[in-house]
C-alpha cells in the first residue's frame, strides 16, 4: 500500500514539475501570459514547482528504506525517471498537439522500462 502511495505522490509531483518546466511554454498563446516578461515566467515556474517539491519530498522520505519505505535509493530514482517520461508524454501529445511520438521514442522508453526492470529484478 505504501508503494502505491509513494508512486501516486511521485506522479503528482511530475504534473507539477512538467508543467513548471514546460507549461509556459504553451502558456504563452493566452493572451494575458503573453504580455508577461521572462522574469514573471520564472516566477511563475517557481510558484509551480514549490507543489513540485511539497509532494516530491515527502514522497522520496515516506518511500525511502531508511526511512521505513519499500524502495532503495536507486529504486527511487530509477522509478521517478519513468514516471516523469510517462507524465511528459502524455503533456506532450495532449497539450502540444504539434508534437508527434515517434517510434524512436517507443524505442528509447523500451530501454528505460528495461532499466526499470533490471533495477528490481532481484
């Protein structure tokens, strides 16, 4: 149960990270975003990734095994990459409408989700 929990927390700290990091990058077709300065943006991105870091870190020092959590430290973060490609994706293809999932990328997240997989292989 707790796994599930720790990985929920880590999805939802990825919403906000994806969008800190790239949401501006849409954001910019309304109207009143436009007109905003690169300085209001980062501001903004930072206002965005304090959740980020609010859901983040409690969910790494709940999951963490020294902490009393079922994952490694290696375990956390190989976990973590899979889940952000994941959230990144899905931003990706619903949110820029202009961007395509290429097979190469099908590619590329084999390989991750292999890492994933030799990671917990025990």
């Amino acid at each position: 149960m707790k796994s599930a929990l720790v990985i929920g927390m880590l999805v939802v700290s990825n919403v906000f990270m994806t969008l800190a990091w790239y949401g501006h990058l849409k954001f910019h077709e309304w109207k009143w975003f436009s007109k905003l300065g690169l300085f209001a943006v980062i501001l903004i991105s930072w206002g965005m990734a304090f959740f980020e870091y609010a859901v983040q870190v409690p969910a790494n020092r709940m999951g963490f095994k020294g902490n009393g959590g079922p994952f490694s430290l290696f375990e956390l973060k190989i976990l973590q990459e899979i889940i952000t490609l994941i959230v990144f994706t899905l931003f990706a293809v619903i949110v820029f409408r202009t961007e395509t999932f290429k097979v190469q990328y099908l590619y590329a997240f084999i390989c991750i989700l292999l890492a994933v997989y030799f990671t917990f292989k025990k």
